[in-house]
C-alpha cells in the first residue's frame, strides 16, 4: 500500500498583497498575505520536491517596497525543518517556469528534474521574440535552461510531454496555456490518504476554484499567459482527479493553508502544513528545527 507524507513548506511571505491580483477581471477584493511555498512529499524510499522556491534579496528587497513587510529564507534552509536536506531529494517537479518556484532548482543538484516539454519550447521561442513580447518572459527564472542543459548531460532530466508517471503514485498532469504555455499539475495517488493535488500558480488560492463568496462559482487566476476560458476548462478536467474535492487542492499562495491542515508557524513568521503522515514518519509540527 502506497503512503506519503506530504508537507507544504512556506519560505517567504509578502504581507500586502493586491487580492485583484489573484482572479481575473475582479477588482476592489482588498489585500492579504501572501505566502511563497513549496510541496516536500516522502516515502520510505524517495524524496520529490515539489518547486524550488527562490532565493534573491534583490526581488525580496523590491517585493517589500510594493507589497509591505515581507520575509525570506532560503529554500534549501527551510527544507530542514521536515526533517531532509537538499542532498536527499530525488526529484524536483517544477509546476512552471517562473522566478519564485524554479528560481533554486540548481541549489537541488542530485535531484532528477521534471518539466514539461512545452513550457521549455514555449519560453525558448518567446525568448528569441522582439522586447516587445517581454511579457511572455517576464516572470520567468533566466538561469533555468543552464540548469535543464546541466542536468540533461548527467541523465537527469525529463521534459514532459504531457501526463506523465514520475512514479507507481505521483503523476503529472498538464495545463497548457493556463497559467503559462506549459504549466503542469503534481498528483499523488495515495492509497492510504487518498488523493492530493499540488496546484503550481494554476490554482493561487482556494477561491479560485470554491468562489469568491464560497458558492462553487469559480473565480479564473489573473497574472497569467494563457486565457480564462482554458484555465475554466483544464481546471474543471483535472479536479475530477480528486473527485471534485477542492480540500484536496494544494496551492502555494494561500495563507488558509495554515488553518486547513495541522501546521506550525515558527519564530520567523514562516509556516509549515503537515497534510499528511506516512505510518512510520514522525510529524514534524513539535519539531524544535530554526
């Protein structure tokens, strides 16, 4: 029987954050803080990291001038406190190519690299476009195709074409032209706790697919490369993977995280989610780690 221990890990926050900013076409929705996270899911016999987060006090600076008080710690450094470290992870899923999930993919260098193929020939073609396009670009991480050529010389890298099986439990499932050319869900099919669904930017909170005022309607993610009425259509799709149940969904930009699932706010004011306990793995939310 297939058990994960699954575990969102927040590495930085930004405390203003323009709520309009999260659904499209939805003006006037106040401000909130805004969690930066990434998924750590474990078996007894590998570690998958889901995004990387980044680490960069030049964005950290000019996100605190638009946004408020934030705060940052490494990615790598805040993995600690679920007990692994960078050199355990044995593969990196990256739900997209922007800055804050991909920007420290190469600080998890022994870790096999999953992407799909679409994201990568997408971002290739709108790099070679006039600057007039810089839009496609703008959010993406520079440094990732070093990092993708690094790891494909060593055997290290699986660019997606579609769904796609990293193991026996944990599927990828695309998102294409969503929230960018190639986006990508994580599904992780456990037979002890049922299904779970890491989100990416394809699902920024919950009332994205709950609705703003929680009837069910849903609410399309702005910021994005890709139209509302696809996101409508591949969000609907994929949610049947969880049999509908929005609980199930785990996005790394809402703060409600935090009060749906058992979690452990530390001295720094970042937060670990504990969303699920392997038998045999001790929870980590009474865990003293800084």
């Amino acid at each position: 029987m297939s058990a994960h221990s699954i575990w969102i890990v927040e590495y930085g926050y930004v405390d203003g954050f323009p709520a309009s900013n999260l659904f499209a076409a939805q003006p006037n929705e106040g401000f909130r803080r805004m969690p930066y996270c990434f998924g750590v899911i474990r078996t007894a016999d590998e570690c998958v990291l889901v995004d990387a987060g980044f680490w960069d006090p030049g964005i950290h600076d000019r996100l605190t001038v638009k946004y408020g008080e934030t705060r940052w710690k490494p990615p790598a450094e805040v993995l600690g406190r679920t007990g692994m470290r960078p050199d355990d992870i044995g593969a990196l899923l990256l739900t997209h190519n922007h800055f804050d999930h991909a920007g420290c993919a190469g600080e998890f260098a022994g870790a096999h690299l999953y992407i799909q193929r679409e994201e990568i020939d997408r971002y290739r073609a709108a790099l070679r476009l006039p600057a007039r396009f810089e839009f496609l670009t703008r959010n993406c991480e520079p440094e990732l195709l070093d990092v993708l050529d690094a790891r494909d010389r060593v055997g290290r890298l699986t660019l997606a074409d579609g769904q796609h099986a990293v193991t026996d439990h944990i599927r990828l499932l695309p998102a294409f032209d969503t929230h960018t050319a190639g986006s990508q869900f994580a599904l992780v099919q456990d037979e002890a706790s049922g299904p779970w669904l890491f989100a990416g930017d394809n699902v920024y909170v919950y009332e994205n697919i709950e609705g703003l005022r929680g009837d069910g309607v849903y609410a399309p993610i702005s910021m994005a490369t890709g139209s509302p009425s696809t996101w409508l259509t591949v969000t609907d799709d994929v949610l049947r993977f969880v049999g509908g149940a929005t609980e199930r969904v785990l996005p790394f930009h809402d703060s409600a995280v935090w009060q749906r699932f058992p979690s452990r706010e530390y001295s720094d004011g970042l937060h670990v989610a504990e969303i699920a306990l392997a038998p045999g793995h001790a929870s980590i939310l009474a865990n003293e780690s800084a």
